[in-house]
C-alpha cells in the first residue's frame, strides 16, 4: 500500500490498514470495504444481476425468470 503514497514523503506512519484509505487508492480503498462487510457477514451483488444470477434463481425457486427479477428486485430494494 506504500505506493499510493506515489513518493510523497510525509511526516507520520500509517497503520497498515490505514494505507488503504489514502485519498489516492481508491482500488485498495474498495477491496478494504469489501473485506470488511466480508468479515461482518456481508457480500456485495450487483444492483442488475446476470442472466445466469436470474436462471439461477428461478430454476432453484421453481419461478420463472420474470419472478426471479421481481423477488431480486425486493430483496435489494429491502436493503437499500
């Protein structure tokens, strides 16, 4: 995570977790998020799932694909 700080030289030490939050590491940033909801028990989905997420579904739920959607759709929006 020391090259996000791209050279500059500063007067304190990050902790190593930390690093990942400097304004410049937006990459490392989004994984320390992720890992984080990871290790609460959280996942990140898309707000659109793939046709494959939808046939998926349906095929579990015994619905069609239509109703799959619509049951995504409230779950996501229960959250929001």
């Amino acid at each position: 995570m020391r090259g996000c700080l791209r050279g500059r030289s500063y007067p304190w030490r990050f902790p190593a977790k930390l690093d990942a939050l400097y304004i410049g590491c937006h990459s490392a940033l989004k994984t320390l998020v992720v890992e984080t909801m990871g290790g609460q028990g959280l996942v990140t989905v898309p707000i659109k799932p793939t046709t494959a997420m939808l046939t998926a579904g349906a095929r579990s739920g015994h619905v069609s694909v239509e109703t799959a959607w619509k049951i995504y759709q409230a779950m996501i929006n229960e959250e929001s």
